[in-house]
C-alpha cells in the first residue's frame, strides 16, 4: 500500500458504504484498452480501407473530442459514428474479460463485513451486460450503477451529488475506489472521505502509484 505512512488508511469499522468503479479497478483494463486502441481500429481500417495506423490516429482524435462525456463510453453513439457493430466487435473479444487477482476475496470479506457495496461504472449498460454475462459480480453489490444512469460523467461534481441523494449513503463512511486519478479528485471535491487509487488497472502495464491517493496494487492490501 503506498500512503505516506503505509498504516492503514481508515478503519472498516468507520466505513458504511463503498463503491468501486469497475474497468481496471475490478477487472483488467487490457480489455478495453486492446478493444479501443488495436481491434476496433484494424476493424474500422478494414470498413473504410484505411492503413491500421490511418485509422488508429482517426480514431483516437476522435476519442479525444469526447473524452469526460457520456459519448466516451456510449456503445450506441459509436455504432452510430463509425456504422459498426461496437457490442457484436466487443463480444467477438470477451475471452479478455478478467477479474484482477484478490478481487472475489475483498467482495466476499467486504459481504461478510455488512457493508453497502455499490458498483460505480462509466461503461455503458450493454457493456456492463457483456462484461458481466462472462464473470458475473453482480451477486456481490447491492446495487450495480452506470454513470449513463445518473445522466452525468464521474469527472463531473453534479454525478456525485445525485448519487448521493439516489444512494444515501454517508460521505465521511464512504470508500471509493478508482483507477482514474480526476475522477478521485471529482469525489474529493465531494467529500467523499476514503479514496483508494488502483496502480495496476491492467495487467499489461506497469505499476504506477498515485502521490495524492493512498495507492494499492491489488485488494488483498484492503482486507485488515
């Protein structure tokens, strides 16, 4: 656990809820980064007869332009811009869906503990679905969210301050955890009290600690 004085961040008896956001916190992100970065482009490229690399840098300006909206993960506002099957592509890959190492544990210890778990998503809802028909977490959460579902991006204050009225839950007993270090400071803003940075969203990657956030490498860091 990297904090500035490697003890615990907070005690669990002072915690009521928690949220987890889901892509590179619960389940490796080389999924989607291999769907969005190679396959959807060499698909696109095959579509439009375009060279792999053309379409690569196409797609990616036009990922960039709506980085931190609901379109940056709305699976049908890409199936609309780029006339393909985004779900269909997307299941054609599933066997890449993975739960990160320690997770099962920390949701089983965090059941066993009563706490109020939330899944707290960006992924659009059909993505949710092909996400969890391949390693169903469900059964684990009391509830499962889309930011789509709160009609804001995490990045933005205004989806924390609905999901505190939908939820109820207790700002200074709240966990949450997240691989994105601006939608940590978007809860902190908040108020959200316990913020857990995730090091390792996907397994490809190399380690890489937040210096603002207590930082973890994998949940098993959690379970004390």
């Amino acid at each position: 656990m990297n904090n500035h004085n490697n003890k615990h961040p907070f005690l669990w008896q002072d915690v009521s809820t928690v949220l987890l956001d889901m892509d590179g916190t619960l389940l490796d992100k080389y999924y989607d980064d291999y769907f969005w970065e190679e396959f959807l482009p060499l698909m696109y490229a095959k579509k439009n007869g375009l060279r792999p690399q053309q379409a690569t840098y196409e797609l990616m300006e036009r990922y960039r332009s709506v980085e931190c909206t609901l379109n940056w993960t709305d699976l049908n506002y890409w199936s609309e811009q780029l006339e393909l099957d985004i779900v269909g592509l997307k299941k054609q890959i599933d066997h890449l869906i993975v739960v990160h190492p320690h997770v099962l544990d920390f949701l089983t210890f965090l059941n066993e503990q009563d706490k109020s778990v939330y899944l707290v998503t960006a992924a659009h809802p059909k993505a949710l679905d092909i996400k969890m028909n391949k390693v169903d977490l469900s059964g684990y959460f009391n509830e499962l969210i889309c930011t789509e579902d709160i009609g804001k991006p995490k990045e933005d204050g205004s989806f924390w301050e609905q999901l505190e009225k939908t939820l109820g839950f207790e700002r200074t007993q709240t966990v949450f955890a997240d691989d994105n270090t601006s939608v940590l400071n978007t809860a902190k803003t908040h108020g959200i009290a316990h913020l857990i940075h995730i090091a390792k969203p996907s397994s490809r990657q190399p380690l890489c600690y937040s210096t603002e956030f207590v930082s973890i490498a994998s949940f098993d860091e959690l379970i004390f």
